[in-house]
C-alpha cells in the first residue's frame, strides 16, 4: 500500500494528518491480528505528531503558506514514512541529546524519533525540498 497527502503548514490540520495516517494503516492491516494495534498506533502517532510539528514551528515557520508532503507505504509489516519540507533544514550531524540531569524545554524530537523508529534519514535539499524518512518493522503480536 503506498499513499500520499499534501497538507498545509498549520498546526490546526494536525488531526486530519493522524487520521490519514492511521486511517490508511488500518485500511491496509486490514482486520489481521498479526499486528499490535493499539501499542503501534501510539508510537506511530508520536512520531508523526513530533515530525509534523518540528515542519511547522521550524522548518516552515517564516512560510506558513508551504505545503507539507507525507508519504507512506506499507509492505510486508515494514512501514516507511516520509515528511518533505520546503524550509532550510537542519543538520543532524550538530545533534546533541539533551543530557538527562539538564531540564531543557527543546530539543528532544530527534531522540524521540531514533528511539520509536528502527530507521532515521534527513536528506537536505532533495531537488529543493528536504526529507525526512522513518523506517519501521512493524511487530507481529503475540498471539500471532
């Protein structure tokens, strides 16, 4: 299953993005046990929320009027999940965690996305837009 969505870079479509996403994955999982719904949902909602968010507070924060593209595929139980921005980007090189005796207020969505994802990519400017590409193995249940 692959599909797509361009959304606007606004905090107010946040629901209609998690709808999409997991409306789609529900689709495609079909009514199969093989798969821990509710414990996935949960993770994959995080980090699409983090992902969506960080576009639109940073990336896109002086350009509101930038679309945001969202791609997803699933085969096999591996779910790949791709934001496209149009903003400067970052690099994830500079990264440093938050250190855990510090309190910090920012800085904690791309720990977030490497501990719930088994794979994080960000290209810079991909034919002027950037991407960041999430990658997971979707678990079988163990009932399955």
């Amino acid at each position: 299953m692959r599909t797509e969505l361009h959304v606007p870079s606004d905090l107010q479509y946040l629901s209609v993005v998690e709808t999409w996403l997991l409306g789609s994955l529900e689709i495609a999982l079909g009514e199969s046990d093989s798969v821990d719904w509710p414990k996935q949902s949960n993770r994959l909602r995080l980090v699409l929320v983090e992902a969506y968010s960080n576009v639109v507070r940073h990336a896109h924060r002086d350009h509101p009027d930038l679309p945001i593209l969202l791609k997803l595929e699933l085969k096999d139980g591996d779910l790949h999940l791709e934001i496209w921005d149009q903003g400067e980007g970052f690099t994830s090189e500079d990264y440093i965690p938050p250190a855990p005796d510090q309190h910090q207020e920012g800085g904690y969505g791309w720990l977030i996305l490497n501990r719930l994802m088994d794979k994080v990519e960000y290209r810079l400017q991909v034919n002027g837009q950037n991407c960041l590409r999430m990658e997971a193995k979707l678990p079988q249940s163990k009932e399955s």
